[in-house]
C-alpha cells in the first residue's frame, strides 16, 4: 500500500546562507512505495545532522535533485518485502548509509563500503535494489544514500537495515549510522591504532569527537584534539583528548610536533574535508606514521602532498569511507561498547530539533556552534 509520509526535501542547492532565510530545506507530504523483494519499510524515531548532509544543501557534494536528505538515522521495520530474512517485522535498526550488493568483488572480499552497484545508486539517488520509493505529485523523488533519514517512513534495503540487539536510547542509536561507525572503523579497522600510541585528530565535530573516544578504547596514550573553535576543544578534553591545539591562533603542525618530542603523531585522522587540513595532517605524522583522510570534498578538489615525505619517510596515507565498516558485523560490535557504557555522547548530541528546524539547524552547523542535533520525529 503507498503511504504518505512528510519528509524534508531539497530542491535546488548552492542557495546563500542563512539557510534560515534562503530555506534550501522543504518539510513536504510525499508518497512512499511500499517495500519491494529485498527492501523494509522503516519508521524513522530519531535522525542526526551530518556535515555531508550540509555539504549536500552547499552544493559540494551533487547528488540528483530533488532528494530527501539525511543519512544518520534509527527506526522500527513496520513491513518487510518479499525474500527479506533480516530485518524482522518490529526490530528496531540503525541505517547504512554504504549501500551494497552482497556480490560483487568488493562486497566477496568484505569491503562493502565500496560495492560498485552501491556507489552507482548512491550517485543516482537510487536504492542498490532498483529506482526510487517517493513520489511528489507523481514525479521520482531521489534518495539520498539509500537512507533519506529525514522523513517520517522509509523504505530501504533490507542489507541498509542493521538490527540492534540491546534496548538503547533511540535519540542516541542514530548516531550509530554514521558519525561513529566511521570513527571507530577508521581507528579499529583501518589505521589500526596501537596501545600506548600518539593520535592527533583534526576536526572535532561528530566525526573527530568519536575519533577520540574510539582512540581512548583501543589504548593510545597521547590524544592530541586540534580545531579552530574553542568549545569543540573543551568537549575533546571531556572525551579524552590528552591535548588540544587551537589552529586559529597557532600552527598545529608544529604543535603537534612540539607535543610528540619533535617526531610527529604516530596516526593522525583527517575530519573536516578541508584540503588544506589533509595537508596538515600529513605533515603532522611521524615518519613511518599514517594519516587516514576521513573528510567530505567535491570530485574536483586536490590535495597536495610533499611526495619526497610519502616515499623517503615511510609514511601511509589511507582513505576511508564509513570506517570500511562490514555493517553487519561491525555496527553491533560499537553498539556492544555503547551498551557496556563505554562510549560517551552527551559531548556530542548538542540539541534535539523537529523537522521542520533543519534550515536553522543547518546554520548552527556550518558555524560551528553545534556539533549533532537530532531529528525527533515524533
Ligand atoms: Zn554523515
Ligand atoms: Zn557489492
């Protein structure tokens, strides 16, 4: 049966801010297709705003337009299409928003985040199981990430759909769909961060605050938290940050220096999508470190890199998407951490909105005053 669901639709990008005046952002009623073969309808509780999802509205990123935007959310399966063992019907999920085929040579060799037929629907605004679920007046709306987390129902993949196995607070489980599954993949999975190791994070948003805390757990002993806004560095400090280095009033390469004996971090992690901070981060690394890139650019932005210092000192630049996460099997395992009351949120969730609140929303996070806020839906 198609249902209606309000869901907050983008129609034209690249609009000037305030957002709160050019409201890039629309709450509309659209129709939504039932399920398909391989797809859930979930009822969407709570959803997070990401800097993708401004990266999107700013025209950086460039998704087919109209789109309902989000991709960080937690709901309920209220109906499962047909050939679906996982989710069931009433299970509470957390959303991927890497979707992904189980076939190909990517998704064989575990590294779903890079399925081929999951990138291409998620450049086309599609589900990975074929077109698109909402309606407006009869016109295709597209999807964004295979998610579209702002919106009262969704359907999606059924592979998208991670079942939670803990009764948890569901304000908090949607950041289980992005801002922490990609900082704790990124430590755990990808840099494989050492006990007793150096990390310097640049960035403290969502993503650089989890990367602190994911670095706390797996035991680096020096957490140095960089950033050019002065209560995201107070809240690394309450996360477990060791140092901070404020990059507007000093150079955090040479700090980070400074704060490692002279050699540099043994990892540093990219979190702002700023090239210039990609450079930064490198050459904050020690010889023979890694510097794992984690921020949003366009296609066309280029960082620059002294290569001498990639082969003559041994460093590692790595890239990660979602933390190349196995969503399936990673996303409980953080959650278990959570449950155990070992990740830490209230520094991160900043505020609890409505719907019809993202354009404000959106303002407060491209100036750095909030860091998540959540979507309540209800
Ligand atoms: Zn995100
Ligand atoms: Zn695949």
């Amino acid at each position: 049966m198609t249902l209606t669901t309000r869901g907050a639709v983008v129609q034209k990008a690249g609009l000037p801010r305030p957002y709160s005046v050019s409201r890039p952002v629309a709450v509309m009623e659209l129709e939504l297709l039932p399920p398909q073969r391989g797809e859930v309808l979930v009822e969407v509780e709570a959803a997070g705003l990401c800097h993708s999802d401004l990266a999107l509205v700013e025209g950086v990123r460039r998704p087919p337009l109209p789109i309902v935007l989000g991709h960080e959310c937690a709901g309920r399966v209220v109906e499962v299409g047909e050939n679906v063992a996982s989710p069931r019907k009433g299970e509470r999920v957390v959303l991927s928003f890497a979707q992904s085929c189980g076939e190909c040579v990517y998704c064989l060799s575990g590294r779903p985040t890079i399925c081929d037929a999951g990138r291409a629907a998620n450049y086309e605004g599609k589900l990975v199981t074929g077109g698109t679920r909402f309606r407006l007046n009869g016109r295709e709306v597209h999807h964004h990430l295979g998610v579209s987390a702002f919106s009262e129902y969704i359907v999606v993949p059924s592979s998208s759909a991670i079942p939670v196995p803990f009764d948890l607070p569901v304000e908090k489980l949607a950041l289980f769909g992005c801002a922490i599954p990609t900082a704790f993949g990124a430590v755990m999975n990808v840099a494989h961060v050492n006990l007793g190791s150096s990390v310097a994070v640049f960035g403290c948003g969502g993503l650089g605050l989890n990367l602190i805390q994911a670095s706390k757990i797996v035991g680096a002993t020096q957490i140095i938290a960089v950033d050019i806004i002065e209560n995201k560095l107070e809240r690394a400090l309450k996360l477990g940050a060791t140092d901070v280095v404020d990059a507007s009033k000093k150079d955090p390469v040479a700090e980070v220096k400074k704060l490692t004996e002279g050699r540099g971090a043994d990892y540093c992690f990219e979190a702002t999508g700023d090239t210039r901070v990609m450079t930064q981060a490198f050459l904050a690394t020690r010889k023979g470190g890694t510097t794992v890139i984690l921020g949003v650019t366009s296609s066309e932005d280029r960082v620059e890199l002294p290569s001498w210092l990639i082969m003559g000192e041994e460093r590692r630049v790595l890239g990660s998407y979602m933390g190349s996460i196995v969503p399936r099997r990673d996303i409980p395992v953080i959650l278990n951490l959570f449950s155990q009351g070992r990740i830490r949120l209230e520094e991160v969730i900043t505020g609890e909105i409505r719907l019809d609140e993202l354009n404000e929303a959106l303002d407060r996070l491209a100036e750095g005053v909030a860091v998540r806020q959540i979507v309540r839906m209800k």
